[in-house]
C-alpha cells in the first residue's frame, strides 16, 4: 500500500516533469541554447558583435511580420499575403522619400497602405467567405503584380539619411530595430493578456458559432484582427526599407513561410484558438539561428534550406503528437 | 468456469498529466448482463470506457473480452469493433456533413457488381434501420441539418448495422432523447440482452437504470466502490453512494408570486414553428415542453437573434423589440443557453477561466482592459459553487468530464446575471448532487426578481421545476398549463398534449 503511494507520488512527478518539457517555449530556449553553444565553440566568427547584432536585425523583420502572423493564426486563419504586403509598405515608404516627402509622412502612407490591404483581406474572409488562404494568396498575387506595376520592375533609392542610419544604429549595444521589434512584441502579448479583443481572437478560432452564440461580432474581430496584422507588416515594410536603404520589387518575398514557421514553431496551431506571441518570438529567433548557424559551419544554403524544412515539419509533428497525448 | 464472463475489467488506472482519472477498477461482466455504471460528474466513467474500447490506453491494467473461448484485449477502436464491441460515446461523434444513410454504412458501405457504391441498397437497408427505431428522417438528410436530439438517435441506431456484437456500451445515451424515444432505446436493451449481448450503461437518471438494468457497479472519484444487483438497491442508496450525502426532492424549490409581464411574444412564426405565443412574468420560471422537432428550441434562437423571425413580434417591458444577433439581445438583458454545448456554447480549445467569462467580458473590464483578478475569481467562485472538477481553472475544458463541461456552461450564464435566463437542456448530463446545486441557485434568481425559461426534454424536470408549462406540439403552441392545472396532469397528460396532430383543416397548419 505505502509503496502504491510512492509509486503514485512518483509517477505525477515524472508527469509534471513531461508537461514541463512539453511547454513550448521551455524545450524551444533549451534548442536554441545548445544551439548557441555548439556555434559558439564551434565556429570562430559566431560569437562576435557584428554577427550577433545581425541576427538580431534580422530576426527584428520577421519578428515583427511572425506576431501579427500569429494573431491570424489565433482566430484560425492563415495570412499568405504578408510578404506582399511588407514589399508594398516598403514601395511606398521609399517611392515617397524618393520624391521629397517627409520621414514621417512617408511612413504614415506606407502603413496606411498596408492596413488597406488588410482590410480586403478581411472583406474576402468575411464578406465573401473565402477561406484564408485562397483570400490572402489572391491578395498577394494582385500586390505582387501592383508593385511591379508602380516600381516599373526596378529599384527604388534615395531615402533619408538619418531614415536608414536609424536602422543601422543600436541604443545600448542592441539594435534599433531589434528594439522596435521586441516593443512590438511585447505590445501584443498584452494585448492578449489584458484586452477583450484578445479574447475574442481565441474564441474566434474556437469556432465561429460559438464567438455568435456568445455575443462577440465575428465581423468586427475578424476586421480588427487583419486591419491590425496590416499595420505590423507596414511596420515591417518600414524596417526592411531603411535596412536595406531602397525598395527593390522582390522585397518580402518568402518572408510568409518564415513567419508561418516562426508562429508555428511557438506554438501556435493552424486549426486555431491557440498561439503565443513569446513562443513566435522564440521561434522567429530559432529560425534565423538555424539558418546562422548552418552558414557559420560552412553548411551549403541549399542544404540549409532542408534542414529548416525540416525542422517546421517536425515542429508540426510534435504539436500533433502533443494533441494526441492530452486528448 | 470463465464461460459465462464476457467481459474483464482487471486494475485499470489513468492518469492525465494532472488528474488521476482512474485509481484501479476491477469488475467483471458476464454475458447477456446489462450493467449500469454510475457515479458523479468526473468519477471516470468516461474513461473507462474509452479504455475498454482501447480508444485510451490504461496506465496500467488490463481489458479482456471473451471471444468464443479465447480471451482478447483491444488495442484499438478498429480492433475493439473486430471483436464485437461497439460504443455510443458521451459527445454524439458521426460525421457531420455526410447523410444518415453514410453515416451507417460508414466503412462498409454496400457495393454493386460493378464495385460502386449502391446507393439504393443502402437507403433500403437505412429505411429499415429508421423504422425499427420508429424516427422520422430522410436516409438522404445530412446530420448536419437534424435537430441534437434526432442525432443521437442515429447515434445509437448506428448500433444495430453490426451483426456480430457482444458488447455494446452507452454513455449517457438518454441525456437529449424524449420519453417516447427512450422506451425504443429500451427495447432495443432488451433484445441485445436477449440475443447474448451484454450492455454497460452509463446515466445520471436513476430510474432508468432501475427498470433496464441488471446490475449496478458505483464509482467515486475514480475509484470502484462496489457492485450490487438493482433489486438490492434503491435511488436514495445509489445517490448517497455516489455522492456521499443525502439529496432530498430536487425540484423542491420556493417559487416566487410572479410580478408584472416581462416579455410577450405574439404570433412568433420562424424556420419550424408558426403563431406561437407566450408571455413571461417577473420571478416565474416557464417551463417548455415538446418532442423533438417541436420546435421549442428554434422559437428561443429566434427571439435571441439567432435565427430569422418571419412574422410576429416580441415585446420586452412591454415596447416591441427585434434582436438582429445575440449580441443585441444580451445587451437587453437577455441571456441564452444554446442545448448543444459542443457547437455553440464553449470554446472547446480554451480554458475553463476564459469559458467562465467567455458571456460577460464586458462586465470585467474597463476601456476594454479586462480585471484579471475578477476574471480569475469568478472561475474559482463557480468551481468552488457548482463544483466544477477540473485539476486548475486554466485546464482547457475539451478535457473535462461531459457532465463538468455542463457546469461551464451554466456558469458563464450565471456570469451575465441577464434578467431573463434562457436555459435549453440546463442539466444535460449532470449529476445529482450538481443539479440540486443548479436548481438552488435559480431559486435565488427568481427571488432576486429574474425570470428563467427552461426547455427541457426531461418531463420530471419540465413539470417539477416550473411554475406553468407551455407545451409545444409540432411548432405549434398545443396548450399552456398553469400552476393548478400542472398539479392535477400526470407525466402522460403532458404528452398527449405534446404530440397532439393538428387536424387537416387546422388554418395554422395551413400557414406552414
Ligand atoms: N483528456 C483528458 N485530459 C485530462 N483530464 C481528463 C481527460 N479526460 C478526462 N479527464 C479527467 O478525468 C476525470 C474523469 O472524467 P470522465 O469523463 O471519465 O468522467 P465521467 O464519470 O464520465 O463524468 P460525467 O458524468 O460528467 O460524464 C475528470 O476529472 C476529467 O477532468
Ligand atoms: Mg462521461
């Protein structure tokens, strides 16, 4: 009988000790740990503030493009068309530099522009019912095509001097937009936490009935939820812009699997009502790291591509596997 | 010397990361026995089952079925069903968006010479099935488009397609059915037992396990207490089993003098239902009452802005009102509590904290911030209340007990504290103990001036609870009884009325 107890006493903790590991975020600071160690002893240029201060400027991009991703994520949908969108927001933000308007203003077009093409993806998801990926994959092919259009196909420079210099400065040793980025962050993980519209993001992706049934407007969230995503890829579009100092026409392109992954990666389920906005920015760091990582090692950038294929499918094994184990 | 045993239950434990669902139960079931299994909200008599199913796998322990003399453990639903073992799971669980005639051929679906699938055989063969089980459907309907109820039915005809059976299990089979409905399900008990077949039956409504049971094995808090024959037994023995102490007349309540009318509907006609009308007072409980398809259910999504009216009006304090979406109607003081819990009513992915809350954010928050503290607090007040058996509030209600998931429900209404409660099936699948908790705390609502509607298909809990009874027959209104008349009509009176058909020349039937 005493050692049924034990046994008992034993067996909750080693559950409590699978639940602990299970937490995504736990197991993701433990990847990206070793990872960091491995690349720290093993490579000569990794450890040095010129690389690490690029990883974070290039996770600060993403970062920002993967927490709006994951609010979409969150009432169940999907948004292909980010990527486009930050190519745009980044068209506008340099075409109107190029042409003598202030930082400011130029930066209030851009995200203006991109909040526009939020709201019609939220037009085609609620009013047209088109599902989320067919809706957003629609907008980002007519984007692409507007941008080639405006661009003429070429390349946009001339933007302020103090508009880029911001971006590639740092304010006590962290990068400015790697500040910008974790401001954002830490914007929308309160949002989530403290704002009704948080919540309703969740109930959304637990279903549309019940969001009705229970008295929450499936237009209005729908509407914010995409009006807002448009708004952080503006943002990103703006970042990108002064990073790289011009608008080339394929800017942003591939940037939504990356921001997919990184959402994924966190936690969040494609099927909704889940999502973390700490596990997106853990994982939008795994992500860039990996990719850091490999390129230190010498690793070939096709092969690259492999591996964090590869790591995105086992993420989403996992997440399935952690279903089946709580069900 | 086994010969006789169908099925053994040898030390079954499950834990979930958490919660001991299971402590060790060992029992034995012998052929052609129809066994009850009963016990509170949470005392894992879901699991269990799961686990003789193989759908969960035990801790530890062991499920064997006898096979003709070899001794077999399912590690499978696909195996379970090879061995002759079907179940009828708490949450109706068919597929949706295919017919009923799929749905009973699923897997096994008749083909032609040719190889294709024969679509005429299989509705024949369905016809029967939904004769045999006296319903009313098109083979051709889609699950999608039938009322809960009518699902669950198909659920449990489902059954009957397999030749092979041995065992069949249902859990909470009764909880949507109306009377009519569960004398079928009972002879179809019988003629199982008849054939060999032996039946685990799971229910919180004592008395059906009285007259079809043979036996009865209690449990609490996931652990075996004991097995009786039902003629050693009583209700008042099983209730202080189960839930430890005594619980006298749950419908006992003190009714309330009603005050002045609240809400009047006038010739409200909808999707299934014309001219009915009905008014609500200030501190009264109205009791609806009808047969599946009656369409109780459908005149409230209507008033609640829901569904669409098509004619007719609806007056709150007496000025005309029309909800355009729930939302509306909330916000005018109405609240709502939709029958099926699993489509509609929680958000299945999240916590119980957030499902609490999930009707009345607006009331926790300020400039859209929402009070934790309050948002917390209000879970803890209901578990603790209502005894909501959940390891945290921060456990995501898809993985509590059926009956636990109910109290969720419950609470989020009580949350809104609206002056007129709607409750469609308030206490599907809950216990004893919990429902004389729920019918406490709308005793205090009435006293405190609130009206409650309460639609239930459970005729003890229709009559005993309200203080008139408005019986629905067909979408029609069949007659409104008061508090008089309600003491003098037996449970039969009742359904008579509610399966009163409208003569031909009825002018309300013509308006259909
Ligand atoms: N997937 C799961 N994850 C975690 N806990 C679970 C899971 N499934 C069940 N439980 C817990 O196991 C216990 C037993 O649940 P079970 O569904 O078997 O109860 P029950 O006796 O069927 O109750 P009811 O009468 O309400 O249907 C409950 O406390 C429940 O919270
Ligand atoms: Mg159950």
């Amino acid at each position: 009988m005493a050692s049924n107890t034990k046994n008992l006493a034993e067996q909750r903790r080693s559950a409590n000790m699978k639940t602990l590991l299970m937490r995504t975020e736990i197991s993701m600071v433990l990847i990206i740990g070793v990872l960091f160690f491995a690349a720290a002893f093993g490579t000569k240029n990794f450890l040095t503030a010129y690389n690490l201060t690029n990883i974070l400027k290039q996770s600060a991009i993403i970062g920002v493009i993967a927490v709006a991703e994951t609010y979409i994520i969150i009432t169940g949908g999907i948004d292909i068309s980010c990527g486009a969108i930050v190519g745009m927001s980044t068209l506008m933000v340099a075409s109107c530099q190029s042409s003598g308007i202030g930082i400011f203003p130029s930066m209030i077009v851009a995200m203006v522009v991109a909040i526009i093409c939020g709201v019609f993806n939220a037009v085609l998801v609620h009013e047209f019912n088109v599902t989320a990926f067919v809706a957003t994959l629609g907008t980002q092919t007519i984007l692409r095509g507007l941008i080639k259009v405006i661009s003429n196909g070429g390349t946009v420079s001339g933007l302020h001097k103090s508009f880029t210099s911001f971006a590639s400065g740092s304010t006590l040793f962290v990068p400015n937009l790697a500040i910008i980025w974790l401001g954002i962050a830490v914007i929308c993980f309160l949002i989530l936490r403290y704002v009704v519209f948080g919540r309703n993001l969740f109930v959304l992706g637990s279903g549309k009935e019940v969001a009705k049934l229970n008295g929450i407007s499936i237009r209005k969230t729908t509407y914010m939820a995409y009006a807002f995503a448009g708004l952080l890829y503006g943002i990103a579009g703006i970042m990108l812009a002064a990073r790289i100092n011009s608008a080339v026409p394929t800017a942003g392109e591939g940037y939504e699997t990356n921001a997919i992954a990184a959402s994924v990666l966190g936690g969040a389920s494609l099927a909704g009502g889940s999502g973390s906005i700490m596990g997106t920015v853990l994982g939008t760091l795994l992500i860039i790291l990996i990719d850091n990582v490999g390129t230190q090692f010498g690793i070939d950038t096709f092969i690259m591509q492999v591996i964090t294929g590869c790591v995105i499918v086992i993420a989403i094994i996992v997440d399935q596997l952690k279903k089946r184990s709580s069900r | 010397m086994d010969d006789n045993v169908l099925l053994k239950i040898d030390g079954i434990v499950k834990t979930y990361p958490g919660v001991q669902a299971l402590k060790g139960i060992t029992t034995s079931i012998n052929k052609g026995e129809v066994r009850a299994l009963v016990g509170e909200n949470g005392a894992g008599k879901s699991t269990l089952i799961k686990c003789i199913m193989g759908v969960e796998t035990p801790t530890e322990g062991k499920i064997e079925i006898n096979c003709d003399g070899k001794w077999e453990s399912p590690k499978n639903a696909i195996e379970a069903k090879s061995f002759g073992m079907q179940a009828n799971y708490q949450n109706v669980n068919i597929a949706k968006n295919l017919s009923v005639a799929e749905n009973y051929f699923l897997g096994c679906l008749p083909r032609t010479k040719l190889g294709t699938v024969d679509w005429n055989q299989m509705y024949e063969s369905s016809q029967k099935i939904i004769d045999k089980f006296q319903l009313t459907v098109d083979p051709r309907a889609t699950i999608e488009s039938l009322p809960i109820a009518l699902q669950a039915m198909i659920n449990i005809s489902k059954i009957s397609i397999n030749e092979k059976v041995r065992l069949v299990i249902f859990d909470e089979p009764t909880a949507l059915l109306e009377n009519e409905k569960v004398v079928t399900l009972f002879n179809y008990i019988k003629e199982l037992k008849a054939n060999g077949v032996s039946v685990i039956y799971i229910s919180h409504r004592l008395e059906e396990i009285m007259e079809i049971c043979d036996t009865v094995t209690i449990m609490k808090d996931g652990a075996y207490v004991e097995t009786k024959n039902v003629t050693e037994v009583n209700k008042d023995y099983l209730i202080s089993k189960m839930v430890g102490r005594d619980v006298a007349d749950i419908y006992n309540i003190k009714h309330q003098e009603p005050g002045e009318e609240l809400l009047r509907v006038e010739k409200l006609c909808g999707n299934s239902f014309v001219d009915v009308s009905f008014n609500l007072r200030k501190g009264e409980i109205l009791g609806f009452f009808g047969l599946v398809g009656s369409g109780r259910s459908e005149v409230m999504r209507a008033i609640f802005g829901v569904d669409k009216v098509k004619g007719g009006s609806v007056y709150l304090r007496g000025k005309k009102v029309s909800f355009k979406s729930p939302k509306d109607a909330m916000l005018s003081g109405f609240g709502f509590l939709t029958e099926d819990r699993r489509t509609d009513g929680l958000a299945l992915s999240q916590s119980v904290e957030l499902n609490v809350n999930i009707y009345s954010y607006d009331m926790i928050s300020k400039a859209s911030i929402i009070n934790l503290n309050k948002e917390r607090s209000r879970a803890e007040d209901y578990r603790e209340k209502i005894g909501i058996k959940t390891p945290s509030i921060k456990q995501c209600v898809n993985n509590l007990s059926g009956g636990n998931q109910q109290k969720v429900v419950i609470s989020k209404l009580l949350c809104r504290n609206p002056e007129i409660l709607i409750f469609d099936e308030p206490t599907v699948g809950v216990d004893v103990g919990a429902k004389d908790e729920i019918f406490k705390i709308i005793e205090n609502l009435i006293a405190q001036g609130k009206s409650v509607i309460i639609i239930s298909s459970y005729l003890p809990e229709a009559m005993g609870m309200a203080d008139r009874l408005v019986v629905m027959a067909e979408g029609h209104v069949a007659g409104i009884l008061d508090s008089e008349q309600l003491k003098k009509v037996n449970e039969e009176d009742v359904l008579r009325i509610a399966s009163a058909v409208y003569a031909e020349n009825n002018p309300i039937v013509e308006a259909v």
